[in-house]
C-alpha cells in the first residue's frame, strides 16, 4: 500500500494556490484526451497542447478531457485558466494525497476520488489519485498516471446506443466513479483468497511469515477504510444533487454507487474482523503450544532428577555405606528408582497432564 | 457463515443495470408461484412462463408473485419490463450479495433482506438473499433457492380467515420479513444453546477445538450482525411510511418486526459477549496452568539440583578426602542432604508455592 | 443472571398476535389483585375472573389492575377485549424477554420493564418482565411472578393522605417504575460489596474460582447495562409527554426515576471498569510471579549445573588423571566451586535478580 | 477516591420527596452561612435557625445562603417552605451521591456539582457534593462538609470593588462553579506530578507497588471523567440561558467555566493515555525481562547438560572400559568437553542469543 | 512533547479575567512587530511600547500587530484597554494552556491554535500557543516565543502583487493559520520518517530503546490528535461565517486550510495504526522467540536427562553389578543411549519440533 503522506513540505511558505507538483513524478509527458459526443456523434483526439482544448468549451456537445500526469505545472494552469477553474482547485489537483472530497465551486464541482491499483508481483496494492471538473457541458479528469481503467466507458461512448451517450457531463463523472469503485472490488477479491489461503496456513503450521503477512493485510484494511470512508461521504453529497449541475436521472445511478462504497466498506471491515479473529486463533495455539512444551520439559525433569540423585548417592565414595555390600542392594535401588518414577506418572497422570 | 463477497469482478467494466449473475446457481429451473387473492377469494398457480404473470397485473386482486432462482436474466427482464421496474433494481435482484436495504422508486419500493438458515450436519449457516418489489397491488419475492420458509404465510392467505386476506401487499410484505426475522431467532436458539455446551467444555476440559470453535462462532456473530443491523435500518425507514404504498394500519405490525429485529441484535451482541468472556477465562485459566506447571518445575529443581550436587562431590576420586574415611561421613552427608530439602520445601511454603 | 433468550422458536410460523406463553411458568394460578381508588376511597380486591374487572373499567375512581402470571392466554385474552387492548400489545405481554420499551396505542401507552430480583443463596440474580398498559384512568400491570415489590406502593395506596391517591394512573405508572429501579439500586449494593470482598482477595490470594467469579460478574454488568438502558430510553420518552395521558405534574417525578435509570446504569459501568481493572491487576501479578519463579528457578539450575559439571569430571574413572593424586586436589576444587557460585551470584547481583 | 455509590437501600419503599440522608454524616452540626450584597453592603451573618434565614428572603439585596452539612432532614424542609422548593431538589440535595445536573424549575434553577478534595497523607481523593438553588434574588448553597473552598468568593464580596458585588445570584453561581472546577486543577496537578514519578519509576526499578498504583490512578481517571462529564453538560445547558435567570453579561463567564471543564477532560483523558503506556511498557519490558531469563537458562542447561553427560559415562564403574586406561585419555575427553561447549557457544552467538 | 498541563494553580481563587502568567517564560523582553498595509503601502515597524500601537488602531489600512512573549500583563492590559478587548480573552491570552477555540465577542473574534515544533537534537517536539484577535481593520496575534514562523506571510506583504495585500484581516489570520498547519506537516513527515527507520529495526534486531520510543511515538499521537481535533472545530466555524468580520471570498481559503487539518488528523490516525501494528508484531515476534528458545531447552534437557541417569546408574558403587562385569556391557550401555537419545529425536521429529 502507498505511503499516506506524499512530501508536501516544499510547499511551506509559498502562498495558496502556488502551483508545486507534490508526489513521485510517474509520467514522462503528459497525455490529454478528448472526447466530444452528443446523441449523434462521438469524436476522439489525443493531444499535448491546450489551446486545442480550448475550442470544445463553447461547442454544445459534452467534451470529456482527461489528462494522464499532473506535474506539469504550466499546463494545468492554462488548463484552469481556459476552462475558469479557481487556483486552490488546480493546488489541489497536482497535489496526489488528497482525501476525497466534493467541492461545490459554484460554477463547477470538484471531486477528488483513489483509484486502487491491484498489487504487482512481490510489489503492493498502490493509490492512484482521480480528480474531476464537472461543469455544465464538459468534464476534466486527472489522473497521476496513464492507465487504462476508462477504458469501458471509452468504448461505451463509441458504440453509439449506449445511455451514456444522451447524458450529460454528471452521468459521465458517475461512470468513472463506478469504475474507480469496481476497481476496488477486484482487488478486494484477490485479498480475500489470499485471506482465505492464509486462514489455512494459520491452522496447520503458522509461520512468522504468515503471521507478518497478516498483520501487514490488517494495516492495509486500516489504509483502505480510510480512503473508501470519505468516498462515501462525497457521493453521498453529490446524491443529495444540492448542485444544479447533477441531474434528477443520474441520482439514482449515484445512489447505486453509493451503495457500492457502502459494500466495499464492509468487506473491508469483514476481512480486518477476520484477520483479528486469525491473530487471536494464532496466539491462543502459540500459548497452547508452549504449554505443551513446558508439560513435556517438566516432566522429563521431575521423573529423572530424583532418579538421577538416587544413582548419585551410591556413586559416592565413603568407606562406610553399608548398602554398598549388601547382595540384592543393587536391585532394591533400582526398585526403588522404578516406583519413584511410577509414582511420578501417576501423580501427573492425576493432574491431567498425560 | 457463506461467505460475505461473491464475486463481482465478472461485472467489471459492464455499463448499470447490466444483467449478469453474481453469486452460485443453486437451482436447476426458476420456479414461479403466483397468489392472488381477496377477502373472498385466494388463487394459487404454479408457472414458468412470465406471459401468465402478466394477467396478474391489472387485476384488482392483491397478486403475490415469488420467484425461486435468480439466476436467468431473461425471465427476470421480462418481469421488469411488465411489472415497471428500474433496470437498476433488477440488477440488484440479481446480485446475491446485497446488504438488506430499502429503496423507493416511486412506483414501487425496493427491499433486501437476509434469510439466514441453519447449519446443516457439519456445515455452516447459510445466508439466502430475499429481495421483495412491493408495488401498489402486487408484491414480487426473489429468492435464491427453492425452500418452504414462506409456506406459514401461504397457509394463512390460503385460510380465508385471517387478517392477511384483507391486507395489501404492504401487510403482505410484513408477513414475509416477519418470517425471515423469526428464521433468525431458530438459528440463535441453536447456537445459544451450543455456546452453552461451550462453556462448560471451556470450564472443565478446554480442548483446542473448543477454543477454535468459540473464535469461529465470534466472528459469526460479527458477519450476523453485520447483516441484520441494515435490515433494522430498513424496516424503520419501512415504517415511518414516507411512501403512500405502506398503509398506516400496517405500521404497527412493522414496529413490531422492527423490535425482533432489535431483539435478534441483542441477543447477537450478548453471544459474542459472552464469548468473549469464555475466551478471557481459557486465557486465564491457560495462564494458571502454566504457571502451575512452571512451579512443579522449580520445586523439583531446587530440591534436587543441590542434593545431586552435593553427591556429586563425594562421588569424585581424590585420593586425599578425608570426609571419605570418617566412620559416619555418609550418614552425615545424608543428614545434611536433608537439611538442604527441608530449608528447602520450608522456603517454598513460605512463599506459598506449596 | 437469567438467561436471555426465551424460546421463542415455538412460535415461529404463527401469524402475529398470536397468544403463546413464552417462558418458564412460575406460577400455578395467576392471581389478579384490583386496587381502585379516589382521594376518598381505596378499595381492594383478590379476584381470578376478569368479568369481574370488568365493572372497575367504567367506574370514574383510578382503577390498577394487577395480574400474577402470564401464562394464561385465555384469561388475557379477556382482559384484552374488555380494556380495549390491541392483539400485538397481548402477545407481547405473555412473551417473557422484551426489550423494555414504550409504546403508544394512542387509547393507552404500553411499557415494557425488566425487574432485577436480588441473588439467592447459590443462585444467580434473576431477571422478572413487568407490563404495564397505562389507560386514562386505569393501569394494568403484569409480572411474571407473584411477588411483594409493589407492596410499597400499595401500603402508600392505603394509608389515605400520600399524593398517589390524588393522582391518576400515569402517576401510579411512575410509582411502580419507581420500586422496579430501586430494586436494581439494592442488588448493585450487594454486588458492590462482593467486588469489594473480591478486590480483598485478589491483592491477597488470587484463586481460580475468585478470578472466575469477577469474570461472571463482568458479564453480568453487560447484561445489567443491556437491560437498563432501555428501559432509560423508554422512562425518557414517558417524560417528554408526547402522549396526553402523562400529566404535567407527573414529568417531574419521571424525570427523577430517570435521573436514577442513569445512576444504574453509571453505576454498572464504574463496576464493569472496576472488574476488569482487577483482572488486569490480577494478571500483571501473575505475570509477575511467573517471572518471580522463573528467575528462581534460572538462578538454580545456573548455580549448581556448572558445579555438579565439575564434581562430575573428577569423578571419572580415568587412570591417569594427575589432580586426583594432588595432597590439595579436593580442596583446590572445592575453591573453584566456591569461585564459580560466588561469580554467578554477583553476576545475578549485577542484573538485580537478587 | 470515594465510592461512588451511597446506600439508598435504605430508601426503598418510600414515597418520592422523603427527606432521608443519603451518605456518610461528615459533620455534627450544620452550619448557615449567610452573606447579603448589593454594590452598596455586604452584610454577612452565621446562624443554626432557619427562622433568621426568611428575613433575607423578601429583601431587594442578592443572599447568598450557605449551608454546610445535609443530613438535617428538619432544617432543610424548613429552608424549602421557605424559599418554595419542590420536595424532589429537597429529596436530591439530601442525597450525597447525585450526578452533576441542571434542573431547570421554572421559580429557581437546581445545579449540582462534585467537588473534588486533594488526597492527605495515605488517603484518598474525595469528593463532596456541591448542590445550589439559584432564584431569582437569592442562592442556596449545600455542602456535605465545612471548608474553605468558597473563601476567595467571601473575600471577593468583602472587598467592596469586585465585579461580583454588581452582579445577580447567577454570576455568584459561576464564581462557585469556577472555585470548583480550580479545585479539580489543583488536585490534577498533584496527579500530574505523581505519574511523572511513577514513569521515572517504570523504566527503572519497576516493582509490584509502582505498577499497582498506576492500575489505581487509571481507575482514578476514569471515576473522575464520570464526574465532570455530566457537569460539563450541566454548565453548557447553563450557558444556553433558557432560563431567564441566567444573564447575558455572565454567558461569557460560563462560557469560560465551561472551557476549563473540558480542559479538566482533556487532561484526565491525557493522564489515562499516559497510565495504559506506562503498563504497556511495563509489560514489554517484563515479557523482555523474561525472555532475558530464559536464554540464561537454555544456555546454562544445554552448554553443562551435554557436559555433565559425558563427565557421567567416564565415571561409569565397567570392568571393560578401553578410554580410562588410555595414557592420554582424560586430556582427550576435556578437549572434547570444550569442543562441545565451544560449537554450542557458536551456534548461540549464531541465533543473537548472546 | 511539551507536557499537557501548565501549573494554573496559582490562579486558583483569584477573580475571573486577573492577568496572572501561566506557562513557562520564554523571552526576555516582549517584542511588538507592527504591519500596516492597503494595497498601495505596507509600513513595517518594531516597537515595545504600546502607546504607539494606538494609533494604527483607527487608520484605514489594514494594521497586524504581532506580540511575541505573553509574560508582560501590563503590556497585555493596555493593548486589552486600546483595542476593546474582554478581560477574559486578555487572560485566555496569558494562559499558555488553551485548548484551541474560536470565541466570538461580537466586536472581535477570538482565536486560539497551537503551532507545532519540530523537535531539535536530544529533545522532543514542542507546542506553543498562537492567539488571534480578528477585528474589523486589525489583527493581533501572540506568541509565547520569537520565531519565524510568520516570516513567510511577512514576505508575501512585502511584495506587493500578492493577493493578500488586498485583503482584510480575516484573510491574514488564513494565512497565519496555514502556517501554523504548513507546521504540523513539517514535523509528520520527520515522525513519518522516524517511523519507517523504526520499522526496518523492529523486523531485523528490535532493542528495548526501539520499543520504547514507539511506545512514546505512539503517545505523542495521542497529545496531537488532541491539539489538532478542537483546531479543525474551531476553523470549521470560522468558515461557517456566523461573523461579518469573515468575508465570502476568505471562506474558500479557509476550506482549504479545514481540509489540511483533516489532513494532519488522518496522517496521525495511520501513525497510530502504524505503531500499534508495529508492537503487535513485535510482541507477536517476542512470543515466538520465546517459544523457539523453550524448546532448545526441552530439547537439550529430554535427550541429556535420561542419558546422565543411565550413566548415573553405572556409576554406582554396589559391590554386585553383575552388567559391571560383562564384556560388553559398557558398549552395551553406549547402544542404550543411543536407542535412547534417537528415539526423543525421532519424537520430537514427529511433533514438528525439529
């Protein structure tokens, strides 16, 4: 799981709205795609200049811009500037650890979302910062990298019959939040085999490993709670359409959304139950099993030192031990041994310990 | 417990309201059982075409259709598309892992609970997911499986003389929660009384599957209250009657199932009390024991460590010992050997170890 | 502690309102005792047919109508024809494991409430239902049990001068509430004195069955806590006279008893959070007297294991062993073991083991 | 810290309003104090008759009367007919173990307060309760106790110039207030300066005394957050000037009593943060302590065990032994001794245990 | 961590709004900074008198008077008298122990907020407390220390372009606040820092001294969450714009710094989860270390213990040993051992300990 905290301390003492890239440079160039449609149309174009982008602000169709990196500064600014967005919106979407959020900026709304990455080999699940500009006719998209998680509602767009295609900005900004949700349940799906796989490994031989890849499971839980939680709140807002700019139809489909953060949520609050449960299974077995050792310890050592005492005593060396010489002395000691050591079975025999 | 997530990732990518089904198909062939019924009257038909349901619509009669098996799309569109219904809603029909929940379309309400039915020899408890429709004189039941727990109700509206045959679909819709929250109560009778059993295993011979079985029945009663804290939720807002489609007289049986619901979610909250403390008290009891043990250790090697030294020493071969030569050297090594044990147990009593 | 769930199980598959005792039956008979009084008069009566309650329904006096027992559907069911009671009010009342709670039927308000009678000899504090339906001038109430908690009230009843005789039945309602929450007031004495008695022991001589009964009292704190506060709630809403038939006059005395429900409950967690104080207390001390015996132990075996080594090596048998024939062999060797104990025990000196 | 429940026992049975101490008598006889202000006078007067007290009643001047010590059923009855108060304030005021509250009756306001008492030597805190009547010209002040506590107050009235002398029985409220919550200070800052010892104490020389004291202090805590939460609410409730014998000019100073109340939260809920991180380090460090032994022990035992073995299988007396008449046998079975030690003391440096 | 609680018990008695210092003294002498500014000039002056002060108090412009050092009570009493200040803020102001808050006196808004230190060499982060009062053409604020701190704000008034230039007071407590929270992120990221070097060492060679300072980390969590939570109360009312003296256009910059606080509150919330995780897994690893060294000790003592009593036997000096005698008895003897000691391996093989 990423870092939480991305350095934002180079930003100290630079006045609001100063525009500083804060996270890990991803992306060589910045790449911006437009999308232009209308119930009869759909155009597509790739660009690297914003004056283009320009042109599709006034058309009357819906344009959707996305752009794949956020560390070039100056393109973002001419991006706010072309399109009238404030400078504290644009702040925050070149800083990549925001928690989600919705802004109502009067003229637009600012919605700031994590993607979750699922994890590569021996790497981590990892955040990926979304922000949106819906306004009245057009939606910006930010994205830290260039992916291809919209690339479904790409296509949707292209083939001509899809609702999509009549709706307006709001349902588009719906659809990249339901992909940005359903991204979730997959990686939610591989954690919960690799709970489940886990599960077994803590039943039959628990390794430290495994112990450390739960505790490890468990913290990420803790890290996505906290990024889904105020997803939810966001949406939520957005549903209760205090915007003029969230139609009446699209509410419904918010709503379904919602109802998805909600399920994410507990799922993750099911797998940290869990996982709890599978600590506390382990360190009942660990204390269990120490128990065991220590029975076994004790009574090794409670049969054999009084045995081994006796031995010592007739291997000293007086002159004058008169056991030493009599004929069935000998035996008679190791009778004796024999029912020391019965007597001790029995005794731990009593005591439940065999 | 079945477990929380089914998976959803086959869905990834598709646009809302798309009709794929999520979760295991547990039945051959939807079976559809249609009741329509009046105070006078009470129709009873069993169907697999939804051409015939569709009679049922305009009729003035209450018309009550259930529906066993969710997993074939094309029926379940066409009950939509003759019935009314948001393609959203049908989708959520479709998909076995919706946490219970109430939704108002307007035309009809929407409503998702969990029947929860009893572990069978050496499985688990198993949820089943009921969605109802409850339109202004029809009432449309989703069930995963075929089973008999709504045949209660059915032999009610089939006796002509109880209140139900002179309800809506409202009442109707009481009945059958009511009958998914009294599943709850047999399911918890049977677990109490296996946390009972419990607790005397844990009392006298606590085995680690005792403990495991406790942690597992923990972390049912998590999942447990996970599911019947929504329903709450859902027949509350039910039955504050925001919609004209629930009748005023219909509220206080609602209230009623309000306060099982509540009722199942105490009981839930004391079970895992109650395991909780059975846990604490192996703890405990684990931590006695062990130190129990650790005691009968140190006895025994503090009392024989010195006295085998001791022989020890008279047990080495100098040519020059004088001790060896003494005429009562034994005896009096014997004697001190004792004095040593006795210091010994005397010290131990004191500190309370014996 | 009762338990807390009754059976319900024998009533699933009943439509609601169905009249079915659940619980243990306490009583043989039920016993029905009618007090009906003005500020004139008060007149009492033992009776077991309601026809006769009948005639204190119209009368203009307040009428409290008491029933020992209810376990008889027949004879409650009579009641409730007569007093105008709804059929879920009914089935409530023979249910013995509500939830307290109030309800308002519009005609009369219905309140649910958990006795606490106090522990017998060996036994366990137990838990009784008290119903009572609050009418405009009537009050019936039921308890489970015949018992003498609400003598008090009528010993006031009697005596002609108390303010209750000038009351109507939502002041007599407070009264009763009034003797049920001092009950709890007198069983959380006594269990505060047992904490004490175990606080005593468990600083002195911890033993099993002391840490097992603070266990149990523990759990018996979350019953209490689960039973009252409730039972806080429904007081709560009594006094915010949402319903005519509480009078002004009567606010203030409920919101005393309120006043009392939140020094139960307060109480209660101050016990809970004693009790687990004591077991931690309890296991730091046992932690402490693991490590007290360990080191003992360790200090020992450290001690004398290096000594028995070397008395062990000078009793071989070996022909040529040049020590053995020294004049001062035995003598050096015992010097060496005395150098060897002393260092170990500054060693232990150093580490403060000793 | 006192207990903090009374026996009401006592109390069962009688009707509301009966005028039984509640509580541990503190005081022989009870003492009236009165003081009369206006920004003119300041007249100030002892008594023992109530008669004298319903002079000041009717006068246009502020009184303040204050009683030291409860438990004079008669005395107090009378100051109630006196100055007309309900016989629940009267029952409330006579009860030593009431929760901080505000009762708003319409006539006059009843507020009552814990004092918390700094611990003498050996003994514990305490607290006392403060109950106050504040009408509209006049203020009943009831202590458990004589002290001092309200001498800065007095003087305050004294010396003609202060504030107070211009303001109504409300602002002489909060200056009582404000001494109470200044008391809660002093004896957090003996706390403060307690728990800073016992955590030099804890990670040094840590003994079983230390570690009982801070389990002592956390339940300190917690009894103490139960007291001023609840005057917190009553001091906030207060300030929201419902009543209108509460004016606007002393808002401001309520206000400020109620800040340092939270601060008096907030620096309890600190403490308590502080005692579970002292027992947490604690325990590590024992748990530390004890791995510490352990791997003593293990290294002792399995360096001379081995040793001990081979010392023991040349002190064998067989006829037929080959080694013992070996001319350089004993040398060779010393350098195999220190071979084995040497390779157990490699493989323990191996595992960092040494 | 500065400690929580600063000595008021001085003040205890004294008269509500008595200027009396409470905290630690800082500086020597009080430094007044004075900034005058409109768009068109910014006049900077130091000064120590407060005479001079008054007469920025009704220019046009826009006057920021800054005090660091609040010891001086005269100073603080006629800057109070100058600018129409309530008594109670001047001692709030001298009370280096607020809790931050937001005051509205009508006139003027009260603010109070901590700034966060980083810690310097061999010592810990350090609070100190930053009051505002907002008028309606001017600003003061109060430092208890010199600091630069402010600088940057300085800076920006400096240069004349920037936005803030154009601004009232409200916008520059916006900016002093978002230094002060600028501060906050600062010392995170070094703690963040701290926190992933002390992972690495929990996981390879965790010391006594490593779990010590989680334990103090994960304590100075809990001391920031608390300064932060009332800091983010406080600015959310301030956005909330109840005053006129906060323009709209500042409420969307102080969203922004809202936001940063919600921010601050979630890094310390995933520290805290970050260093209990760490300890659980510390202590998880402890548990297992010591389970692997009891069982090198059960180990090393069952195969020895047996064996030394074998030869223990042999080592007797009974006169009638027939196996003494025999040829092969001492290889005999050996072959036992091994049978002996092969089978324990063999055991403790099959028990997994191996």
């Amino acid at each position: 799981m990423a870092r939480m905290m991305k350095r934002r301390s180079k930003k100290t003492g630079l006045p609001p709205g100063a525009l500083v890239y804060v996270g890990e440079k991803k992306l060589e160039k910045v790449r911006i795609t437009i999308m232009s449609y209308d119930p009869e149309r759909c155009e597509e174009k790739r660009t690297e200049s914003v004056a283009e982008c320009a042109t599709f602000r006034d058309a009357p169709s819906v344009t959707w811009l996305n752009v794949d990196g956020i560390h070039d500064a100056g393109l973002i600014q001419e991006l706010g500037r072309c399109f009238g967005i404030h400078s504290l919106t644009l702040e925050d979407i070149m800083t990549a650890s925001q928690r989600p959020k919705l802004e109502d900026y009067g003229d637009y709304l600012f919605l700031v979302a994590r993607m979750l990455h699922p994890r590569t080999d021996g790497g981590e699940e990892r955040f990926e910062q979304v922000s949106m500009v819906i306004g009245p006719n057009f939606l910006l998209s930010f994205l830290e990298d260039a992916g291809d998680v919209f690339e479904g509602v790409r296509e949707r767009l292209r083939g001509g019959k899809a609702r999509i295609r009549n709706q307006g900005p709001d349902y588009l900004a719906y659809s990249l939040l339901d992909a940005v949700v359903d991204g979730y349940f997959g990686v939610l799906e591989s954690i919960g085999d690799e709970i489940e796989k886990l599960e077994g490994e803590i039943l039959q031989e628990p390794q430290e490993s495994t112990v450390r890849r739960i505790h490890q499971l468990k913290r990420e839980m803790i890290f996505l709670r906290k990024s889904v939680w105020p997803l939810r709140e966001a949406i939520a807002r957005l549903e209760r359409r205090d915007s003029p700019l969230v139609k009446e139809t699209t509410a419904v489909f918010l709503k379904d959304v919602y109802d998805h953060t909600i399920q994410v949520i507990d799922t993750v609050e099911t797998f940290r139950d869990m996982l709890t449960g599978m600590l506390d299974t382990y360190l009942t077995s660990v204390s269990n099993r120490m128990n065991e050792v220590m029975k076994v310890l004790t009574l090794i050592a409670t049969i054999f030192m009084p045995l081994t005492f006796i031995a010592g005593v007739y291997g000293m060396n007086f002159r004058f031990m008169p056991e030493l010489g009599w004929r069935w002395g000998y035996w008679a000691v190791l009778g004796v041994m024999a029912a020391v050591a019965g007597t001790m079975i029995v005794y731990f025999k009593r005591k439940k310990w065999l």
